[in-house]
C-alpha cells in the first residue's frame, strides 16, 4: 500500500487537501475559543469598558507577534500612568515651595511694618528730646536772658536797678516828635486777646524806658501763650503765633514813644541796613562793645576775625535806658542761647509792615 501511495500521485495529493482542511478547521476553532473568552472577560468586568476607551486596551492576541505587541502596549500604559504621579508630585511640591515663599513673605512685610513703626517712634522720641534739650539750654541761661519776664523771675534780685527817675526828671520829659510820625497819644492799640497797652504808653510818657522794656518782656511772655506763661520765657517758635494786632501796638507804641529811635521794626530797619549781618546790627545798636582787635596769624590788616566783641550784660546793667542811647538799643531780646528768638521777632508780620517803606 505505501509503495500504491507513493506511486499514485493523485491519491497522495487528496491526502495533502485533507489534512490541510483539517489544519483550517483547528485555526478557526481556536479564534472561536479566544473570541469567547474574550467576551466572557468584558462581561465579568464592565468597569473597564465603560471608563476605557477602545484604543487604550490590547487586542487579543492570536499569535505570538500579537502578544508581543500587547505586552508592549500595557508597558506603555503603565510608563504613562507613572509619568502622571510624578507629574502630579511635582506641582504638590511647588505648590508647597510657593506657599512657604508666600507665607516668607508676609513675615518680612509684618517685621518690615514692625520696624518702621519703631523708626517712627525713635524720631518722634529724638524730636522730643531735641526740643527738651533746647528748652532746658534757653532754661540754663535763663538768668541772663533779658527776655526772663519780671512778672515770674524777679530781676531787682539779680540786677544793679537804675536809682527812681525824679519828679523833676519825669515832669521835664518829654517824647520826641518826628514830623510825619504820629504821636504817642495819636497810637491806637488794639489787642486780639483782650490786653490793655495803656500802661506801656504812660511808662514811655513818662520817659522810663527801663519800666517800660521790663514791661514788654513780661507781655511779651503774656501774648506768646500759655506755654511762655507757663515757663516765663519765650520760645522761638511761638513769637510767629502772636497775634497781629497786639504785636504791632507795641511796636507802634515804642516807637511813637521814642520819636522812631526804638521799637523791633526800627531794629529790623538797623538789621537789613547792615546787610542782615547780626553781629553789626549789634554794635549798631549798642548791644556789644569792641574788645582787644588781635590780628590773625600772618594777617597784615584787621579782618573781621580779628575784631573780638564783648556782649553787655543784662545782670550787670551794662545796657542804657536812656533817650540818648543808639537807634534800636531798646526794647531788649536775648540772643544768649541762640539768634532764632530775636530773628523771628524781626520777621514776624506786624515787625515786617511796620519797618522801613512798609511802615503806615
């Protein structure tokens, strides 16, 4: 029989057919078999098809190049899903990293907040203590200050006091009379905090310049407010808030009273002819006196650093209450502890219309 077969090639060709029927027949059955096996997975676990999309699983396999491919593609997935917790990680950490530097920088506004705030407070307390210092300095030289209100600082204790005016003395004076100056009675004084002059326009009446000057000081403190009230001298920076009108009716008063000799608008007229120079404007005055001129290592000539000058003394009643003394001798103003009391008196509104081609 094997010799028949293989003499018989058209037998030994049915044989080939049939077995290769036979080997189509077992490929099917086997995608049949994977095919329900396959269904049977989708319908025990539904969750799958409902949140994947087709594309994200493998198709079953059907040989080996295609369980290669699908190994392949959940490798992929996997690789992705990793790459989105670190992705996810990631911004976590700089979401972190922005918080603390929020959170820095809040601290840094509250201690930036925190030291200026006591900058602020240093200043005010340096401001304080600048203006105590200077408060106790014009307190310190308060006893030859000429602006030391007689009302609160008794100056017969400490000063030589010129001997009573005479009857005589007092009947034969007489104020001066200036051709278009307007006499002592022709004054008309008025007073924003209700303070009556007249008794300054008897004392210069009477020609008693040194009542008179005592007198000023002590109103002067008066008007100034209660802060010189309190302390019985004037600051600097009070004499800009004295009022208009009671200034400028003792100023008119001084120098009605003294034919235009004296009065604070005659010495800022002095101040500003001495080319606001404050050191010749006193020896104008009378307020200093000359002392031993030194020259200057190698300087031929006197300059004005060699002129030495010696102040008058209020204690020692060095300074003259006389008709007779220089222009703008009187009323008297300290400069002992400084030029800011006298120069704000020489600038104060009522001083600055009274003097020179501004005087009415």
């Amino acid at each position: 029989a094997c010799a028949l077969l293989a003499s018989d090639p058209k037998l030994q060709e049915r044989q080939n057919k049939a077995a290769a029927m036979d080997k189509k027949k077992n490929k099917n059955k086997s995608n049949s078999v994977a095919a329900t096996v396959a269904k049977e997975e989708e319908e025990v676990s539904p969750v799958s098809t409902t949140t994947s999309s087709s594309s994200s699983m493998p198709p079953p396999a059907t040989d080996a190049g295609e369980a290669e491919a699908a190994l392949a593609f959940a490798e992929a997935k996997a690789r992705e899903a990793s790459g989105d917790a670190k992705a996810e990680a990631a911004i976590a950490a700089a979401e972190a990293r922005a918080k603390e530097a929020e959170d820095a920088r809040v601290r840094a506004e509250k201690e930036l907040a925190k030291l200026k705030a006591k900058m602020d407070q240093e200043k005010v307390e340096r401001d304080r203590k600048e203006k105590d210092n200077e408060l106790v300095a014009e307190s310190a030289l308060f006893e030859e200050s000429p602006l030391a209100s007689p009302s609160l600082k008794e100056s017969s204790s400490s000063s030589k006091k010129e001997p009573p005016r005479t009857e005589e003395e007092v009947a034969g004076y007489k104020p001066p009379v200036v051709e278009g100056m307007p006499g002592l009675d022709a004054v008309v004084c008025q007073s924003e905090l209700g303070y009556d002059y007249e008794p300054l326009r008897e004392m210069l009446r009477r020609g008693d310049f040194r009542e008179a000057d005592d007198w000023t000081r002590a109103k002067l403190v008066d008007i100034a407010g209660t802060g010189a009230q309190s302390r019985g001298w004037v600051y600097f920076a009070e004499v800009p808030k004295i009022p208009y009108n009671d200034m400028k009716s003792l100023d008119d008063l001084w120098r009605a009273g003294s034919g235009g000799k004296f009065g604070y608008s005659r010495q800022r007229e002095i101040f500003a002819r001495q080319g606001q120079d404050l050191m010749k404007m006193y020896e104008q005055m009378d307020w200093v006196t000359r002392g031993q001129d030194k020259p200057c290592p190698g300087c031929d000539t006197l300059c004005p650093t060699c002129v030495t000058f010696n102040y008058r003394s209020w204690k020692n009643n060095e300074f003259i209450y006389d008709i007779n003394a220089k222009d703008g001798h009187l009323p008297l103003t300290s400069t002992l502890r400084g030029t800011k009391l006298l120069l704000n008196i020489l600038n104060h509104p009522a001083i600055v219309d009274g003097s020179g081609s501004n005087r009415r």
